[in-house]
C-alpha cells in the first residue's frame, strides 16, 4: 500500500535516481529539480512539511511544495512539486510528478496526484496546469494527465526543440457552478 507524505533532505538521492532513470530528462532538468529541491526542503530539520503552507501567498522562491509517495517498506516510490502560480489568481503549477520506472503502473502516480489536488483544493486554489513535451517518450505523463481529467489547452509548437512541442494540460478544481458564474463573469461562451 502506496502512502504519502513529508520528504526530507536524506531523500535528495533518490529523486535524483527517479529522475535520471526516467530516462527522458535532460541533466539540466534533473539539475533545475534538485535545486528547487534544495530551496524547498528545511535543511535545518531536514524536512519538508507541504501543509506549512497554508495560504496562496505571493510566491517566493520557498513556494515550491514536494510531496514524496512510499512504498511499505518506507522506500520514495515517486514525487511531486507544486506551487502557486505567481502573478495568478489561483492558479497552480504541478511541477513535476514521476514514479520509478520500476514502480509505475502500480497507482502511485494517481496517488500523489490526488494528494496534491486534495491539498490545492484546501488552499482554495482554482486551476492546476501541468506541462509536457510531445516527444513519444513523454506519452506516458500525456496518458496520466488525460486519465485524470486534464484537457490539453496550449500548444507551443518546436518549444522545448524542433519538433518538441510543449503542451500545457489544465484542470479545473472547482465545481462546475462556480466554473459558469466565473465564465458569465468574464463574458465567455461556454459550452
Ligand atoms: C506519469 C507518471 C508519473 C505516472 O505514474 P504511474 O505511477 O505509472 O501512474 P499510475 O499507475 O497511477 O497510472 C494511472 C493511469 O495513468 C495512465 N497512464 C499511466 N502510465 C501510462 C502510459 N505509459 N501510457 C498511457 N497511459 C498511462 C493510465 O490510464 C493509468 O491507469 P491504468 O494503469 O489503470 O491504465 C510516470 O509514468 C512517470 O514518472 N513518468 C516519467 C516522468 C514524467 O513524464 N512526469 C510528467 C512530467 S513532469
């Protein structure tokens, strides 16, 4: 049984494995990950608490929240990072989420997903995007998002390389009523 919870600064390795044997990261990448690791994590008590942030505050840097998915054996399955937008009215970033290779398909992806929009939805936060690269070795995050009920909303064609497009998945966290009231308020048509 997949359990979530706080990750602490012993962890940093294990992250860096996930990533690296995900095979699909550049090392800039795995390097942007750890620092934002680094940033996020109390080095003092060598843990990070994702429920200290308890409000959508102006982002800093420290905004960054990592949520850490163990298997029974206590051993870190996978992670997620998220934060506020910044300069958005509610709007969050799931920065990263990524599962061992050798532990997916097993529901621990789901796992941290649900836990993190359990918590954006405690933080009244309203829209979660997520970003990915069309490359066929990133179809797995594409089929994750889509299983989850995130829409492809964005495009931008030769992003990240030519040929590389960046994608940008969004889902809404908040019921549909209150989705139409913000609609009409706006003046959209919706469907
Ligand atoms: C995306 C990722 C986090 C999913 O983690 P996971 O633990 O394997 O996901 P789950 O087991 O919870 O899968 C839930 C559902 O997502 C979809 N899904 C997951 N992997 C998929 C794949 N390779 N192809 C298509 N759909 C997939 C399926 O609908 C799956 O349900 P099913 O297994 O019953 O068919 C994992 O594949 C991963 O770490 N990928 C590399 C990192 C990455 O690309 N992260 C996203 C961008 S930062």
């Amino acid at each position: 049984m997949t359990r979530v919870g706080a990750i602490e600064s012993r962890h940093r390795d294990r992250i860096a494995g996930i990533l690296r044997g995900a095979e699909i990261f550049r090392d800039e990448e795995v390097d942007v990950a750890l620092d934002l690791f680094d940033s996020a994590v109390d080095t003092a008590s060598g843990v990070h608490d994702a429920k200290a942030a308890s409000t959508i505050a102006p982002p800093v840097s420290s905004d960054y929240s990592f949520l850490g998915a163990f298997t029974p054996e206590d051993e870190l399955a996978g992670f997620a990072c998220y934060r506020p937008t910044p300069a958005t009215d509610r709007t969050c970033d799931l920065y990263w989420i990524a599962v061992d290779p050798d532990r997916r398909r097993m529901g621990s992806g789901t796992i941290l997903l649900n836990e993190v929009e359990r918590r954006l939805k405690g933080l009244n936060a309203r829209l979660v995007v997520a970003e990915t690269s069309s490359r066929s070795d990133h179809s797995a995050a594409r089929g994750f998002y889509l299983r989850h009920g995130y829409v492809e909303t964005a495009r931008a064609r030769h992003f990240y390389a030519p040929a590389d497009d960046r994608i940008t998945f969004t889902k809404r966290l908040q019921s549909r009523g209150k989705a139409l009231e913000e609609s009409a308020a706006h003046g959209a048509v919706t469907s």
